[in-house]
C-alpha cells in the first residue's frame, strides 16, 4: 500500500469515525437528559456545540494535512528521478 493510499485511508476512516460519533452523540445526550444532567431544552443547543467545534477541528486537521502534502511534494520535486541518476552515472562512465 502506498503512502498515498495510507493517507486517503485515513482521511476515509476519519470522515467513517465522524458519522459514527454524531450517532453515539445524539444516544449520549439523549442519556444525559433522561438522567436529568442535561435540559431537554439545551439539548439541541449543545448538540450544534460540539458539531461546530468537531467541524472546526476537521477543518484545522485538514488544513495541516495540506501543509503537509505540500511540503512532500516540494520535497519530491528536490529529489532527483532515476533517469536524473542514470544520466549523471552515465556522464561520470564516460569522463573516466
């Protein structure tokens, strides 16, 4: 598997993981307010609370993934490519 597909792995399982959590955070309020910790009232409120918040977080994540990718790819540029390699070898066979 290549680092490119790790990465789109892992941005799919993240995107997966939230799903799966507004689920679960919709079930864990519910709780909260048959408990009594939580105004039935307030629930909606809290719940859009922590989807802003998690929404925030996604987009700063991903904006650090950007950087990321685009530091590799400045990199890769820097790096030379096996034709690169193979003419200088071939220079340095011949000056000899």
């Amino acid at each position: 598997m290549s680092k490119h597909d790790q990465l789109e792995e892992s941005l799919f399982l993240g995107l997966g993981l939230t799903a799966l959590l507004r689920g679960r955070m919709k079930a864990f309020l519910d709780f909260l307010v048959k408990e009594g910790k939580l105004a039935a009232k307030d629930q909606k409120k809290f719940r859009k609370q922590l989807i802003d918040a998690g929404e925030k977080e996604y987009g700063s994540m991903l904006r650090e993934y950007e950087k990321y990718v685009e530091r590799v790819m400045r990199a890769l540029q820097d790096v030379p490519s096996n034709k690169t390699k193979a003419k200088a070898l071939n220079k340095r066979k011949k000056s000899r």
